[in-house]
C-alpha cells in the first residue's frame, strides 16, 4: 500500500510525541517503521522489550524488521530506557494511544502490566508476551525463546561441567519480578537437589539490567565466599558481568562462570576463559518469530501444533499453554560464538 509521504511524515511526527516520554520508538530505522498504528489499515506489530538499547533487545528488533519486511507488516519497536515496570508501562500505554494491531511485550513485571494488556485488548489490540510471560494476565500467546528446563538445565549442567559436579556456586539474576529468570533459576535449584548432592548455591541477587552493578555484586560473592567456585548469570547483562568480575578480580581458572549471554558480549570472556560457556538462542530469530506471532493474532489466524515460519521450520505451539517455541538452546563456547553477528 502506497502512502504519500507527507502522511508518513504527519504520523512518525505523532508516534514521536506520543512514545518520546518513556523512551519511545526508534522512527526511522530498521526497528520502527511506523509508529502509526492500524489507522492507515496496515497492520502494525508493535514489540515492548524490557529495556531498549541493550544487544539483546536489540537483535530482536533486527530480526522483528526482518520478518516486518517479508511478510509485509508494520513494525514499532518501542522500550524504556531503564529496567523499570512504571517507565515500561508508560510505553504501552502509549501504544495503545496509537491503536496498533498488535502488542507483544517482554514484562519487567508481569503482574504490573497485566491490566494494561486487558487495556489494550479491550480496545481491539491483540496482545502476546515475548522473552518473558506474563501468564496471569490476558495474553494471548507467549513466544518462547526455548522450554525453561532446557535453558535452566542447560545453565546448571554447563556450570557443573565446569568445576567438576562439586563446589559453591551463586547466581547474579537481573530483575527480581522477572518470570523467565525465576523460572529458570528454580528449575537450577531442583536440578542441583536431584542431580548435583556435591554443589551448593550460596546466594541469589539480583543486579536489575545493570552489567556494571552484576560485576560489583560478583566481586562482592567472591570477596564473602573465598571457596565459591563458580557464578551464574541468567540474563544478558550479568552473564557478560560476571565473567568481567572474575576477569577483574584475577580469578581465571579459579572461580568458572556461565550465563545467558549474547556471543559478542561473551567472546572476549569465552576466549581468555573468563566464562566456560553461554546458552542462548538465535535472539535475531526470536525477534522475528515474535514479530510472525503478532502478525498471526492480528489477522485472527490460528496456530498450528507445528509450522514452518519463513526460515524457522517445525515451529511447534502449546495449545494448553498458549506457548510458541522457538527451537533448543544454543550454547555458545569460544569456537562458535564468533559466527553470530550480535
């Protein structure tokens, strides 16, 4: 559909001013095509990640504009600038003002920002979340990165191997309300008591989305357990923060990390071995399965038990569950973390 460009420009104009409180869409570039909602009758898929501007987030977005591009969508890529459930909020909020199609989100917290997807929805917006679930709120599909015992039991049995099944180990999270990041941790927990009698985890904090606090707070484990022999992180600022503490602190060799960790942030720390492994997934494909699934909702079509998605094939979808799975973790080791380009 053609549209003059004065249009375009009177609509990006808008969508600026509505989202510029909180962080806003990026207008203009491959992430954010339009702001300008379902008015103009095109589709628009809008993505609320739970912070903007990290390389996570970030190759969601490129691979949401991918999947945009091909199938023939609008595409709003829109987030706080900060790891905080109010700001968050403030996006959506102002998203729904500008009535796009559908809004899929990953929660900083997910009880908090139910009630603004009911919001959206009531107002004729399909909803979904993404990376994160929110699943007492009305969503109405969570695109799953990977089941959560296959990256909490990948995490543990990395972590395992790597100081021999026996020592203290701590995990530094991300946000305390964060649903993925509990769920794993949890699963970590059960799977030490059943299958690791000889680890035993120490501490769990939490350093929000903050790689520079996640170093101090390592830093801080080491110096309170001079015997800890290993540091996890869950999510894609500590993983890389913990790995630069051990760097840091002298004790490569000593005290092992793994963590959820994009392979650009984690190849340095993979290559002096400052961290033994990351399990991860293709982030710019998740991107674009998230972006595929609100497309879906907002034509009112169905998911399949299992479907090939553009270049994604044997996508399989929980109907119980309402989940749509992406595929088995990646791990990423200093031999192939070179290979992806995020």
């Amino acid at each position: 559909m053609k549209i003059r460009k004065t249009f375009a420009a009177s609509c990006a104009v808008i969508a600026l001013a509505l989202a510029g409180c909180a962080g806003g869409a990026k207008e203009g570039d491959k992430g954010a095509e339009s702001g300008s909602g379902s008015g103009s009758g095109e589709i628009s898929v809008a993505f609320v990640p739970k912070i903007q501007g990290i390389p996570f987030f970030e190759a969601m977005n490129t691979g949401g504009a991918e999947a945009a591009k091909e199938f023939g969508f609008k595409w709003v890529y829109s987030g706080p600038t900060t790891a905080d459930p109010a700001a968050q909020a403030d996006v959506v909020r102002s998203l729904i003002q500008q009535n796009v199609s559908a809004l899929m989100a990953a929660p900083n917290d997910p009880d908090s920002l139910a009630p603004l997807l009911k919001e959206a929805q009531d107002g004729g917006i399909r909803v979904g979340t993404s990376d994160t679930d929110a699943p007492n709120s009305v969503r109405e599909v969570f695109v799953s990165q990977a089941s959560p015992e296959g990256i909490g039991d990948g995490l543990i049995d990395q972590m395992a191997k790597s100081i021999n099944n026996e020592g203290k180990i701590a995990i530094v999270s991300c946000g305390q309300t964060a649903a993925n990041l509990n769920t794993w941790i949890d699963i970590i927990k059960k799977k030490v008591d059943k299958d690791y009698p000889k680890i035993s985890i120490v501490d769990v904090v939490y350093a929000d989305e903050d790689q520079a606090r996640a170093v101090t707070m390592a830093k801080n484990l080491m110096s309170a357990n001079p015997d800890l022999k290993g540091l996890i992180g869950p999510c894609t600022t500590a993983a890389p923060g913990v790995a630069q503490a051990v760097e840091e602190a002298g004790k490569i060799g000593q005290v092992q990390t793994v963590g959820v960790g994009t392979p650009k942030a984690m190849l340095p720390y993979l290559q002096n071995g400052a961290a033994y492994s990351s399990v991860l997934w293709n982030v710019e494909d998740h991107g674009y399965l998230t972006a595929w699934a609100g497309w879906q909702l907002a034509q009112g079509k169905e998911f399949a038990e299992k479907q090939d998605v553009g270049h994604l094939k044997n996508v399989t979808y929980d109907a119980k569950t309402k989940t749509l799975l992406l595929g088995e973790p990646l791990i990423l080791t200093k031999d192939n973390a070179g290979k992806y380009n995020y």
